[in-house]
C-alpha cells in the first residue's frame, strides 16, 4: 500500500505527460485534423487515409530513407571517434586527462540550440570563422563568402560536424570508463605475441568492450535519428528539401502546412519505428542480464 502511494505520482506524470498524448496522437492520426479544425473544433474521421497517403508520399519516403543514411553516418561518426579520444585519455597523464574530461564535459553540457547558433556563426559566409580559417590555409582557395548551407552536401557536413560535437563526450567518457575495468593482462600477453598497439586495440579492447559499444549504438541509432533542433537551426531543412529528415518532414507538415491528421500519422510511424529500436536495446539488456 505504502508503495503504491510512492509510486502514484511518477504514474500520474507519465499518464498526463505520455500515456494521454500517445492516445490523442493516434487519434488525431485516423482523422482530418487540420487548422480549420483548431478554429472550429470540428473534424471527422477518416480511417487509414492518413497513412495511405503517408506511404505514397514520395517525400515521406525519402526522408525516411534521408534519415536512416544520416543516423548511420552520424553513429559511425560518433563512435569512431568517441572511441579514438577514450584510448587517447588511457594514455594521458593524469593532468591532461583531467583536463581533456573536462572539456568534454563542457562540450556535453552545452544546450544544443546555443551550440546550433554558434555552428551557424561560424559557418556563415562573409565573416564565418570556418571560412577565414580555412582560407587562411590556403588549401581550398579563398572560401570566405562560401554558402555552406546552400550546398546539400556542404550543409549536411555542418550538420554532421555539430552532432558528431555534441555526441563525442559521452561516447568517449563512457567508452574510457569501460576501458579502466578491463583485464590489462590480456594486452600484456598481445604485446608479448607482437601484437602491435593498433593489432591489441581491434583485436583484444574492442571485443572485450563489445557489450558497453553495443548498447553505445542502439542509444545513438534513437538519439540520431530524432535530431531535429540543430538541422531546423541551421538549414530549416533546405536547401529545398535536401536536409529534411523524418523530424524536419513531420515538423513542416504539422505545423507549417497545419495538416495536422497528417502530421500525426507520421509521428505515430516514427514513433513505432524508435519503439522497434528501444525493444532491440531492452533486449540487448536482458541478454547482458542488466537489471531494467
């Protein structure tokens, strides 16, 4: 009894903040909801038509498919190189370790849409950092008045770099964690068979870190995938439609064109499809015998 008292308010919060909303969305999604209807209250149901259109959208579909080649970039990204700066800390002295998790942890604790707004100075063309710099070097030529986000794949390149950012932090902080446990006689045995400093890491460190990497990347496949604030601050989803990913699509249609019934349907799609994901991980867990 005691128990169920604790316990009421956390349920009532996520009755109130999730259950009812989830409800009212897969309501919204059978119905032509639009922003007549936000006048008028009056709206009528319309079965499937919703999603029948969803999946005849052609732009639906390749903003699904936009996202899916993005998410995997950005994971690739982030892990590969999250992983590179935890083996570089492991061969830190202690100052500098301290020093470089700190400003990860800065990095990390940054909020998206004031580190979005500081990428899109630095990118801006005329007077961007990015662009003096890289002048400066005289590699590319003169890049100053670059558009960055006018070019689709220049403007993906920005994206790619912020998130990469923001995601490295935790990804090297957990992955240097993981790598302090483990079983250093196992290296030490490589390096007596020859097994050189790159050899031991792929074939000793990554297979015993194999546990911690996998549960890393189904939380950053789900992560990825709904990024949305540093694509809408930076591009808004242009040039045209070349950076639009499933939260971008979804945005436009909900609260731009105001079709809300639409909108709905993809929200209730994408949120199946990250419910797939969340159930790979859940069950990642229980295979690892993690408690839940």
């Amino acid at each position: 009894m005691v128990s169920a008292i604790m316990a009421a308010p956390a349920l009532v919060i996520i009755v109130v903040l999730i259950v009812v909303p989830l409800v009212l969305l897969v309501i919204a999604s059978f119905t032509n909801f639009n922003v007549r209807s936000l006048f008028t209250g009056e709206f009528e149901p319309v079965g499937l038509t919703q999603y029948v259109r969803l999946f005849t959208d052609i732009g639906f579909i390749q903003s699904l498919a936009r996202t899916a080649v993005f998410a995997g970039a950005l994971v690739a990204g982030s892990m590969l190189i999250g992983m590179a700066v935890a083996q570089m800390m492991t061969r830190l002295g202690q100052a500098m370790r301290m020093l470089v998790s700190l400003s990860l942890i800065v990095a990390w604790a940054m909020p998206n849409v004031a580190s979005s707004l500081v990428f899109a100075w630095m990118f801006q063309p005329g007077y961007g950092v990015v662009g003096w710099v890289l002048t400066q070097m005289r590699v590319f030529g003169d890049v100053r008045n670059l558009s960055w986000t006018a070019d689709p794949r220049l403007a993906f390149v920005c994206i790619w770099l912020l998130v990469i950012w923001q995601a490295v932090p935790y990804i090297a902080l957990t992955v240097y964690a993981a790598q302090t446990q483990l079983d250093h006689a196992y290296l030490e045995a490589a390096s007596l068979d020859g097994a050189g400093p790159i050899r031991a890491y792929w074939s000793i460190t990554v297979p015993l870190l194999k546990p911690q990497l996998s549960v890393i990347a189904v939380l950053s496949v789900i992560w990825d995938f709904n990024v949305f604030n540093q694509i809408w601050l930076l591009t808004q989803g242009g040039p045209g439609s070349a950076t639009a990913t499933v939260g971008v699509f979804t945005y436009r249609k909900a609260f731009i064109g105001f079709d809300i019934g639409q909108g709905s349907a993809i929200s209730v799609v994408t949120t199946l499809l990250l419910m797939a994901l969340t159930a790979v991980y859940i069950r990642h867990l229980l295979h690892l015998g993690e408690d839940l």
